[in-house]
C-alpha cells in the first residue's frame, strides 16, 4: 500500500490520483496464465468477466464502467454489460472513473480537458483562459479538484463550472464533505484548512510537527507525530480523537468502522475503538467493501 502524507506547515506537495469511496469498486482485474488474457472478478469473488476478450490490462470497474489500453497507450471506454465492444470509437490519452455520471478526459495531450458521459460524448470542456487548467482529477462528490498552470487549486462541478476558485498552494479531492487545502504565506509558512464543497472553512489545524493524511475517513484523520513516530486520529473538529499503541508503526484511512494497520510482524485491522480485531500477521491487508478484505500472505492472495 502507498500512504500519501504532508506535513502541516513546512512539506511540498505531490499531486497524486485519489479514490472516492463513495461508490464502490464493483469489479476489479484478473489475469489467468491459461491464455495469457484478462477477465474481471466481482468483490465478493464471482467471476463478471471470463478472460477471453482482453489482451492488456483493463480498469476498475465503476459505476459499470471501465477502459481498457491498446498498444498505443491510448484508452477506450466500455460498459460491464457490453464488454464485447466499446461504448465509442473515441480513444483517450486520460480518462478517469465514473465516480459519478460524467468523468474527467482527454483526447491527447495537447488537446483540452472534457467532461464526458457514459457514452463517451463530450458535456463540457473545461476552458478558462483566465485560469489555464492544465490537470483534473477524478470527481469526488460532485466535485473535480483542478489545477492551473501556475499550480495553484480549484474544483469545478460536474458541469465543468468553477464551484472553488483556484485560490489554494495545496489541496485534496473531497471526502466526506471536506476537502483539506491550504494556503502558503510570504515567509513560506502555510496554513491548512478543511472547507466544504462551497469553500466554507469547518476545520483550521493547528497541531504543529504532524503528518495528516489527505482526507477523512470515517469522520476521523489519520496522523503521525513527527516527535515521536506515534500513529492516531483526528475527529471532524481537528482535536485528537484516537492515539495508537508505539507498536503500531503506519496506519490507513478507516472504511465501514475498520482501518488496516501495520506492525513489524504485519498487517492487520483495528475497530475504531483502536482494539486490533485481526491479527497483524498478513503481507498486506486491502478492504474491499461489503464486509470484504483482500490478505496477502506468502505470495498468495485470499479473499
């Protein structure tokens, strides 16, 4: 697993792809040694996809929706129940999931940012001269964090609309209404804020030396004292609401009352009372959704 982190006050920031968990990831990529192709297995381990279509890779399934590349590096889009065929004969250099109706692509490179349908028709294309958007991500509640050419953040609706003006040095897609942001100084200093979906200030942080993580889940935030190396959780006011024992050396977002934490002996799961409820003894431990995990142990995979 890959933990994203900033340090409140005094560490960069590294734009990165962020999930929505707001809807769940119905299928997820397989590939069997017998032909070499890819098929698609549901979350609770029924096959939707037998490989026989798909020589590369394909997506997540969305929404119903996912991509497959070809050779080029190019994406088409397909829908889960037509998986024979594309949905359009469009190809995109970068295409996002269907977190909602409408996701973020693009034709090519040079080409501009679109909104598109489940169709693959284009909605809108996200053109501000005045701001020069040159990145989109993903939608997360209804929500698509941008940023300019002079990296500075905004997010638009699902119309392509500027909700948040790109005001921001720092920012994160929205996660349980909240999106954390900040805003650096002249002296370099920078303050981080959590706003809702209109830009209204709920949370300003005031704990020095800490890493945060990049959204809420499960109305708590994820920390780390630089002090002390001691893992724990904020709550939805930005007081502490959770410290984890010194043998717990990284922890994770919680999902449906869980979090996946690791010690030197492994990984493995804590309620939100902090109390380990699987032991951590696997490689690697990945909630799924609907009572669900994915463990990793010695090379092999279990759901």
């Amino acid at each position: 697993m890959l933990k994203r982190l900033f340090i409140i006050l005094f560490l960069g920031f590294l734009l990165v792809s962020c999930k929505d968990t707001g809807k769940k990831i119905e299928g997820y990529a397989f590939k069997t040694s017998v032909n070499g192709k890819w098929g698609i297995v549901s979350a609770d381990g029924t096959t939707v996809l037998v490989p026989t279509i798909y020589d590369m890779e394909p997506s997540c399934v969305v929404n119903g929706m996912f991509t497959v590349p070809d050779k080029n590096g190019y994406f088409q889009l397909y829908n889960i129940n037509r998986p024979q065929q594309p949905v359009t004969y469009r190809k995109f250099i970068r295409i996002g999931y269907f977190f909602e109706d409408v996701t973020i692509a693009q034709e090519d490179y040079h080409s501009p940012i679109l909104i598109i349908d489940k169709s693959g028709n284009t909605v809108s294309a996200i053109n501000y001269p005045q701001y020069d958007v040159v990145i989109a991500h993903n939608f997360s509640e209804g929500r698509a964090l941008v940023v300019t050419r002079d990296n500075k953040y905004g997010f638009i609706d699902t119309k392509g609309t500027f909700i948040i003006p790109p005001i921001y040095d720092y920012a994160y897609d929205f996660h349980e209404g909240k999106s954390i942001v900040g805003i650096t100084d002249k002296e370099s200093n920078t303050c981080y804020e959590a706003i809702d979906k209109k830009g209204k200030v709920l949370i300003q942080f005031q704990q020095n030396n800490i890493l945060i993580d990049q959204y809420f889940g499960d109305g708590l935030l994820m920390y780390k004292s630089l002090d002390t190396g001691s893992n724990g959780y904020l709550n939805s006011k930005g007081d502490n609401a959770l410290s984890l024992p010194s043998n717990i050396t990284d922890c994770y977002q919680f999902e449906d009352g869980y979090a996946v934490v690791q010690t030197d002996k492994g990984s493995g799961l804590i309620n939100k009372k902090g109390e380990i409820i699987l032991s951590p003894s696997y490689d690697d431990v990945f909630i799924a959704g609907n009572d669900r995990l994915f463990l990793q142990k010695g090379g092999k995979w279990a759901l």
